[in-house]
C-alpha cells in the first residue's frame, strides 16, 4: 500500500521515537537504579520496543483521523495542500484551497482533542518530577523541565492553528470536515 506524502511507515516512526526513549531509558537504568550494563541495555531495548509501538501506533491513528477527506487529492496536491497548511498560502486552486481549509480545521480539532489529555497528564508528570527531583535526584529537574514544556506547547498549540485557521480563510466561510 502507497503512503501519503509526508508519511513514515510504522517501522520508521517506531524507531525514530523508540530509539531514543530506549537510550535515555537505557542511561536511566544504569545509572539510577544501579542495575550494570547488561540490564541497562535490557531496559533500553525493552522501554525502545514498548514505546515505539505505542508511538507508531497512536500517531498513525492521528495521522489518518486528520487526512480523512483528503483521498481523491494526487499525491502531488496533497503535498502542495500540506505544505500550505503549514506555511501558507493557499493555493489558487478553489479545490485545493477548500482542501487546505478543511486539513487545517481537521488539525485544529485534534489538537484541541489532544489538549483534553494533555492538560490532564502532563501537569502531573510536572508534579510527580519535582517530587522526585526534591526527593531522588536533581536529574529529575529536567524531565519536570521537559513536561512544562509540553504544557506549555499544549496549552499555546490551539491558539497557533486558529490563527493559520484565520489566516488560510479569510474571505471563506466555515468548511465542514
């Protein structure tokens, strides 16, 4: 089966977020828990298979919720309409700029779907690591770091999409999708 423009395989999205979660798992159960190399490498391989299914899966399942709609597009207008959706602008095209509009509105509401979890888990995981930063290690600062980052992105993510949303749309009314 053909992929979309823009598309990793699910292997490829495996590994690209499976491979790093199991280094840093990896470094993670060396050092901290004291467990020797071989179960750090354990652990990595372990955490990098785990995790990089779930991401493969869980992004595949956002990507065709957010292409749904976009099938009767050649490849080379869905690259074009993808490509406007992220920087503009839209295309000539009446068909394709209403294609632009709807993707962007289909962006749109996903990142508001997400926020709803979002905002639920990643305040936590800020507040279970400064836990174990006061507590275990200061090593823990940077993963609290690293999840206030997330609500922040979380947080300012909807307000960038209705932007673009206003920007690809000015003059068109509201496109269902």
């Amino acid at each position: 089966m053909a992929r979309r423009p823009g598309s990793r395989s699910w292997w490829q999205t495996a590994l690209l977020a499976g491979v790093p979660f199991g280094v840093v798992m990896g470094l993670f159960s060396g050092w901290q828990r004291g467990v020797g190399w071989p179960g750090a490498v354990v652990g990595g391989v372990v955490g990098a298979v785990l995790f990089g299914a779930a991401m493969a899966t869980a992004l595949g399942r956002q990507q065709r919720r957010v292409l749904t709609g976009t099938g009767d597009l050649t490849r080379e207008e869905l690259r074009t309409v993808l490509r406007a959706t992220r920087r503009g602008p839209a295309p000539a095209d009446p068909r394709l700029g209403q294609a632009v509009r709807a993707l962007a509105q289909r962006q749109h509401a996903e990142q508001l779907r997400a926020r709803r979890v979002g905002l639920v888990v990643f305040p936590v995981m800020v507040v279970a690591y400064v836990a174990l930063a006061l507590t275990a290690s200061p090593w823990w600062w940077l993963a609290a770091a690293g999840a206030l980052a997330l609500v922040v992105l979380t947080l300012t993510a909807p307000a960038r999409s209705r932007r673009r949303l206003a920007a690809l749309g000015a003059g068109a009314g509201p496109v269902e999708g």
